[in-house]
C-alpha cells in the first residue's frame, strides 16, 4: 500500500469513529431517558396500587373463588369472613353452598328444595354482599320477608352481565322451579361485559388459578351479540421486571379494546334482553334491578330501554350515596342498612307478582 492509498483511507476510519462515536451516544442517551422514566414510572406505580383486599377463610387466608372455564371464576363452596373490622356485636361471616351461591338463610341447604318456588338474584358485589355478614345481605333479607318462597344468592364479585347471564343459564338447566330472576346492575358492568383493557389488567394479578380470564361479548357487523370464551389480560415479556414495558403494554392494550368499549351500553342492552327472553321461555318473571348507575344520562337511558321492552324494574339508584352512612367504611360497598332500604324497596315491588307464590 503507497502513501496515497493510506491517506485515502483515514477519512473512511475517521468517519466511521464518527459514526461509533454517534451511535454509542445515541444509545447511552437513550439508555438515560429509559432509566429515567423507569425510576419516574416505578414511583407513580408505588403510589398509586393499592394493598389487595381478600377475603380469608376461617382456616387461613385463601380467595373466596375457584376457576371455571365458562365464567371465568365462580364462588368456592366454604366458610369464610371479609378482612374488615367486626361491627359491634356482629360478624362479617360468609357462607358459600355446594353449588356456589351464598347462603340466604340458616336452614338452607346446597340443594333447591321441590316444593317452593325460587327466586333467583344475579350480579356482582353488590347483589352477593361484599363485605357484610350473611344475615345482612339483600337476597337473606328478601328471605325473611317471603319464607315461602325460596331465595338463592348467585351474586359473584366482579361479574358482568354477560357472566351473570351465563350464571343464570346453567341456573335454569339445574334442580328448581325458578319463579323470578332479578339482574342488580351497577354501571361498571358495561365495561365488564366489553372486557375493557383496565379491567381485564386489575383482574389479573386476581387470576392466577382463581380469577383473571373474563367472558366478554362484542358485536358483528349486522348488530348481532357474539360471545367470546374466558380471556386474560395479555402481559408482555419482562412487564414484571420493567414499568416501561408495563406503560407501553397498557397503551397498546388499552388502544386495542376502545373498540369494543364503543358498544359497551348497546352490548349490555343486548345481554338485558337475553336474560328476559331466557326467563321467558322457562316460564319466569325477570326483573331489572339497577343499583347504582352514577351518570345521570345513562341512568334515565336504562330506565327508558326498560319501559321500552316492558321490563319491570326496581330503580334503587336513589339510595346509594357513597360519602353517607350507607357504605362500609373501610370499602365502598352498600353496608347492612342500604342493603335493608335496597330489600324494603324490592320486597315492596315484588308483592304484585309474588302473591301467587308465597
């Protein structure tokens, strides 16, 4: 090699020092502002997750629920008491029968009994009882005022309508003669029944065996419902060592489901109307029961698609005030006293059609 070629040849090393150099920087640069928003993201996380609320049996802690492949989770026969403190003279108890509903009075069983009617009370928290004692709840309550009828809890935390409708289908299949299916709604479960991003994500630190995979419903092109199997929240690699790959994991996830969210009231309308259709068939009442159903607008539009479709209703969203006395303090869950007005309200509407029946 002659002098001229080396001199050639220095401009091509400089320029590719240049270009290592720059690349390097580019990528400890990035490197930085990844480590920044790392620790950012890491502390805002800290912040804002809140401990995990469970219940804990009476021979230790364990959840109050087991997997099902249809509905995603259901409750776990047992006896078990929420972790908040006793009220004076009182008990938080929770008693859940062999078929996975909650008891409603102290002589009943697991089994349906043949000679009296049922009633059956579908939703979430709010219509199982979260947090208060077995004698407290709506469907115990609703017991006492109709002992001859018989009154069965399928009420599951965190189930949607469309997990409540699936309840009620392998309700009807089962031994009874169901008289009455009542639906207590809140307006959460519209995002519920859609499978939002946010919701699916909260479920899943829950599932792991017990909670997690959620049924959702979407529509076709034509209107129509489809029903989709138990999904899970989809988590990315590295997601549990790195909160930046959770944040774009949400954005995306999150983007991916505003879809669906879309048609969240109309899929719930959907779901409403399949579970009278069903009682329909079977020869049952069905009545619509909306508990706490915050915006004002979709409170008045639930009412109207009720009268609409000629589906009596039992409007309780009056009584729920989250900052009064009626809630539980350590949750915001209806406490014994609102779940007391809640069956003075119901038992009262239900008079009409249950008088061929007590």
């Amino acid at each position: 090699m002659d002098g001229n070629d080396a001199t050639k040849l220095r401009p091509r090393r400089s320029k590719a020092r240049r270009l290592a150099f720059l690349l390097t920087a580019c990528f400890l640069f990035l490197l930085f502002w990844l480590a920044v928003a790392e620790g950012i993201l890491r502390f805002r996380e800290h912040r804002a997750l809140p401990p995990p609320a469970a219940a804990r049996s009476t021979a230790g802690p364990v959840l109050m629920f087991e997997a099902d492949p249809e509905l995603g989770w259901e409750n776990k026969p047992g006896n078990y008491e929420f972790p908040f403190p006793k009220p004076p003279g009182g008990d938080r108890k929770v008693t859940i029968l062999a078929d996975g509903t909650r008891a409603t009075g102290p002589a009943l069983g697991g089994e349906p009994s043949p000679a009296r009617p049922e009633v059956l009370l579908l939703g979430c928290s709010y219509a199982q009882g979260w947090g208060i004692a077995d004698n407290e709840t709506l469907a115990w309550k609703l017991q006492s005022q109709y002992p001859a009828l018989e009154f069965r809890n399928y009420g599951v935390a965190a189930y949607g309508t469309y997990q409540s409708l699936l309840r009620l289908r392998r309700a009807l299949k089962e031994p009874g003669r169901p008289v009455l299916a009542i639906y207590a709604m809140v307006q959460h479960h519209e995002y519920r029944n859609v499978a939002q991003a946010a919701w699916l994500e909260s479920l899943s630190p829950l599932g792991r065996g017990e909670r997690g995979q959620l049924p959702y419903c979407t529509l076709d092109r034509s209107g129509a419902l489809v029903e989709h199997p138990p999904a899970t929240y989809p988590e990315w690699p590295l997601r549990q060592r790195l909160a930046t790959v959770r944040a774009i994991e949400r954005i995306v996830t999150t983007s991916l489901s505003r879809q669906r969210e879309r048609v969240r009231t109309e899929v719930t309308e959907k779901l409403i109307l399949e579970m009278r259709d069903l009682c329909k068939a079977q020869g049952a009442a069905f009545v619509f029961l909306p508990l706490r159903i915050n915006a004002q607008d979709k409170h008045q539009h639930y009412l109207e698609f009720a009268r609409k479709n000629g589906i009596p209703t039992v409007d309780c969203c009056d009584l729920f005030h989250p900052t009064s006395d009626l809630i539980i303090p350590e949750d915001d869950h209806p406490n014994e006293k609102l779940n007391s007005l809640w069956a003075e309200r119901v038992g009262e509407a239900l008079k009409p059609m249950m008088n061929e029946e007590r």
